[in-house]
C-alpha cells in the first residue's frame, strides 16, 4: 500500500502555509495530487519530484554591485 500525506502534512515538510498549498493546487502549479473521495493526497515521490523541478537560484555569493567608472 502506497503512503500519501495529507495537504498538512505536505504544507509542514515544505513550510509553507495551508492557503499556499491550496492556491498551488487551485492554480495548477504545484505537485501533483490524487483525489481519494473529497480527500486530497499527495505522494511523497511527487512532493519531491516537483521541488527537483523549481527553478534554482544564487550561487551562495553575495551580490555586489559594480562601480560605474567616473
């Protein structure tokens, strides 16, 4: 039997807030889920598969602005 969290539960691992979780979904740009009823799944493979998918930034240096030369 395969595991699945609940929006909650995946909302927590991602610490973002409920409502965030929801508008994702509502809008269609968060992970994928499975409709068990009126209950929203989610697998904990997709979970991690779409947080591999987002966009990456930074390099872990700081930003400095260049001087424009006078």
């Amino acid at each position: 039997m395969e595991t699945f969290l609940n929006e909650t539960q995946v909302s927590e691992m991602l610490q973002v807030s409920l409502a965030c979780v929801r508008r994702w979904r509502l809008i269609g740009e968060g992970p994928e889920y499975k409709k068990v009823g009126p209950l929203v799944r989610y697998r904990p493979e997709a979970i991690s598969q779409w947080v591999e998918k987002l966009p990456s930034g930074g390099n872990g240096r700081r930003y400095e602005r260049r001087r424009r030369a006078a």
